[in-house]
C-alpha cells in the first residue's frame, strides 16, 4: 500500500509548533501538520461560568473554526446561519474536555482560560492539530500565571495530544490527511497523555465494521503517534 504523500503506514506528517505567534494572547501558537495550519490561542479571564462562582475553581474551554477558504471549497462562516454548525461545536466539545483533563482547577483558581483554535488551511486532522497545539498554548498561559504570581503552582498535570489513525486501502495507517480521510474504511481520533493514559478514543467504522484486532492496531498507533507529538510539545514547555 502507497500512501498518497508517499509516507509510511506509521508516520506522522511533519510537525511544526512556532510559539508565541499572536501578540496579545497570554499563550499562542501556530501548529503544523503536514498541510494542516491551525492557530491556537489561550486568553485568560479572571472570571468563570456562574456555575463555578465561589467554589474556588477554575475552568478551561475551547472554541474551534475554520476559515472560510482553508478548505478547497469555500465554507460559509458560522454567522450567517447565527449559530455554530454541528460539526465545529462537536469539536470544540472535544478540546475542551481533552484540556480539562489535566487541569488542576483549584490550582487554577476562579478564572477562565478560553482555547481558541482557528483552522487557516486544512488537510485533514484538525481537531487532533487543535489539541495539540491548543495545550501548548494553554500552557503558555499558565506559564505566564505562575511567572506574574497569579497563581501559586502550575495548573497543568500532564501534557496532552491526539492523532488520527484509521484504515486505508485495508491497512492501518497514522496521521491521515484529506485524501486519506476522505476515503478511509475506518476513522479513529486518540487523545492521550504524556501518561500514557486515554482521555477519549473516537472510532466509527466508515466503510464497515472493524474488528478488535483492526481496533488494537489503531490504539498501537496512536500510542506511537501521540509519544512522539508529546516530545515535539516538550521543546516548548520551557521557562523563558
């Protein structure tokens, strides 16, 4: 089996984070996979939703869109129909609770940290790109908390990730991009930890059922995938 950019069943597309890429943002970055582009920004507000009000603990959520030109058709914006389309508010679910996951909120303290990820250019693993790159953002963020002394240690756990995995052409590959994706039998997003421990496991059978041995295969990637994307978030996770 060929892959349509020539890589093999196990390997990731080239990965590019480039921090600090916005301004403003307390944290930012821009994430390169292969053709995908997403920037992710993380602003802080001292703030949480009334649910949270004097509890003591903080909150972190995501917002996810795509340009209206970063695929090859142009996508109408979200504002003209007035609300988010199914699509984007299912992936903004998704960073969110992956980002949570290794929050320590009452660490954090009574403020809000919002993720937002804009797609620019995509070819296929945006979401898996928002996730990445968005927790590299996140703790920039809170980088910059514990160095203005906000906050009295850092927030964060463990480092988070995820990879697309998926079967094409009959076999297991990693990382797929559109022309992948677009005709994979099977479609699987991984969220892990630099742990080593699952935070979501997204799997549907496109073409047909999969089997449990299909389904150990992808989960084998994936675990390769997102140890090698956590060491590529690691160059960044540093003092300035």
């Amino acid at each position: 089996m060929t892959r349509p950019d020539g890589r093999t069943p196990g390997a990731l597309r080239p990965v590019k984070i480039t921090p600090h890429y916005t301004m403003h943002a307390e944290g930012s970055v821009l994430i390169e996979m292969g053709n995908t582009k997403v920037i992710c920004t993380a602003s802080v507000e001292d703030n949480v939703p009334p649910f949270l009000t004097g509890k003591g603990l903080g909150w972190v959520t995501a917002e996810y869109a795509m340009l209206p030109r970063a695929t090859n058709t142009r996508k109408k914006r979200d504002i003209k129909s007035l609300k988010l389309d199914g699509r984007s508010s299912e992936i903004q679910r998704l960073i969110g609770r992956s980002l949570r996951a290794v929050v320590d909120r009452a660490a954090l303290g009574e403020r809000q940290i919002t993720v937002d990820c804009d797609v620019i250019q995509a070819d296929g693993g945006t979401r898996c790109a928002s996730i990445t790159g968005g927790f590299v953002a996140l703790w920039l963020a809170c980088q910059k908390l514990l160095e203005d002394g906000v906050i009295e240690k850092m927030p964060l756990t463990a480092s988070v990730s995820a990879v697309s995995v998926g079967i094409f052409e009959n076999e297991a590959v990693m990382d797929l991009n559109y022309a992948e994706d677009s005709h994979a039998i099977v479609d699987c997003n991984v969220v892990m930890t630099s742990k080593g421990e699952f935070i979501e496991v997204q799997g549907t059978g496109e073409g047909r059922p999969f089997t449990d041995a299909e389904l150990k295969k992808l989960l084998a990637l994936a675990k390769r995938g997102c140890a090698r994307l956590s060491k590529v978030q690691q160059k960044h996770l540093v003092k300035r």
